[in-house]
C-alpha cells in the first residue's frame, strides 16, 4: 500500500508545523502540496528531509501559487507544464519507477464573478481547464491526477447547491468542464468510487466562517483521480477534516488515497 496525499497547505513555510504533525499522525508515503508559495531557493528542504522525504520535486514561485511532491518513494522522473503560457507554477509530474505518473495540480481559483468578459481570472480558469482536457485526453499508460481542482461539481460536494450556483467553483459552466476533463481520461473519482455520490464530503471551509465546524459550510475542492487500470487498486481514502482546526491553519484538510501499487 501507498499513502498518497494531496494539501493545498497556503504557505509551506508558514505552516512547516502543520506539515511535521500531520506526517506524525498520518504517515504518507507521498505528500503533494498546493499554494507553497516560494521559490525552490527558499523551500524548507532541510525540515522536509527530516521527516523521511528524500525525493522532492517543485515547481515554486515567490509569494503566489507553487507546487511540491514530498515522497519517501523514489521517481525517475519529473517535469512541469506551463499552462496557458502564463509562467504560473500550477503542476508538477513525477513518474514512479514501475508505477504510475502522479500529477499535481494547482487550478485557478477563477476570481469572484462568473462571466468571463468581466473577470479575466475566471476566463483564464476556464482556459487551463480546456488545455487540461486536451492533455488528458493525449495520456498514455496510467496515471494519477490530484490537487486542488478549484471546483466541487456535485451537489452533494457543497453545503448548498441552491446557494452556490452562482459562485465561483460550483457554477454549471465550471462543472460541465470538470465533467469533460473527467470524461476526457476515464477517470475515477477515488472519493466518490468508495463513499458514492450522495453523502455530503467536503475539503475546504472558509476562513470566514466564524465556528466553521458548527456551520460546515464546505465544499469539496481537493480530488484525486485514477486512469482507470488503477480502479481496482484503490484500498481507501480520508479527509483529515481535524487540520482544518489546528492553530493558524489552511483552509483546506488534506485528502488522503490508499492504493495498492
């Protein structure tokens, strides 16, 4: 079994204590960051190392965006795309020696409004996630594709499909591209294979939710997606919803996959 998890952890260094607790408690073999928010010059490595990842590879940029996969496990290889051509640092690719390529990604957040002629962020989320779905569609072999995806498409993935509608990471125009993206490689929802789609799963709960536990106004905005010769190797997954309420925390849990690679 590989533990392998996805954080958009909104600062490495400013929350290098979280990181070190949650590897503590919940012992991933993998561990893939989203919003580092620094350059590599400038990346934790030696707090990292310390907690038994000697493989790393980073995509960063200073102050903003920026990727990271920590793993105990060796890779051959790595690289990084630049989407829509914007030099943002959204993905890192590793490739498992005998396994599969894991991709993790950072999309666009998209902004407030959701009318591309009146918000540029949102046309440029809208751009990534078509340029995404070219590339999904052009995979070969097999595949792990996680991060914090910036939408929650399903009803039962927001506190509130009635309320969210009309806001940025639920609207129909961002989930029907989900689903194209979604259909575009076959993928596999591992969440949803294992729990279904009805139960309420959440990832992310806003910092402006006073008591965000009693209010549990979430949405589920972290995925992690398997081609579908990994189906039957996914053992479990988890949403360490307990992050979310330690001190100075992100916003968002980390999601946990088990599988058996």
């Amino acid at each position: 079994m590989v533990r392998i998890v996805s954080w958009n952890i909104n600062s490495v260094r400013a929350r290098i204590n979280l990181i070190e607790r949650f590897c503590a408690e919940a012992a991933p073999d993998i561990l893939c960051l989203q919003e580092i928010k620094t350059l590599e010059a400038t990346f934790p490595f030696a707090a990292i190392k310390k907690m038994g990842f000697e493989h790393i590879a980073i995509n960063g940029q200073k102050g903003h965006h920026g990727v990271a996969t920590l793993s105990k496990v060796p890779f051959i290889a790595k690289h990084a795309i630049d989407w829509c051509e914007k030099g943002d640092a959204r993905h890192i690719a590793i490739e498992l020696e005998g396994g599969p390529s894991i991709h993790n990604f950072y999309v666009p957040a998209g902004g407030d409004i959701p009318d591309r002629e009146e918000n540029d962020k949102f046309g440029h989320k809208l751009d990534f996630l078509d340029e995404m779905i070219d590339w999904s569609a052009s995979l070969k072999g097999e595949h792990i594709l996680l991060g914090d995806l910036n939408i929650a498409p399903l009803e039962s993935d927001v506190w509130s499909h009635k309320a969210l509608l009309k806001v940025v990471s639920h609207t129909p125009i961002e989930v029907a591209r989900m689903q194209r993206l979604y259909e575009s490689g076959a993928w596999v929802d591992s969440v949803r294979h294992l729990n279904g789609a009805e139960e309420k799963i959440y990832s992310w709960w806003s910092y402006r939710a006073k008591d965000w536990r009693a209010a549990d106004k979430g949405r589920r905005l972290d995925h992690i997606w398997v081609t579908p010769g990994l189906k039957n190797d996914i053992m479990a997954t988890d949403i360490h919803k307990d992050a979310r309420g330690w001190d100075k925390p992100s916003d968002h849990a980390p999601l946990i996959l088990d599988i058996d690679l």
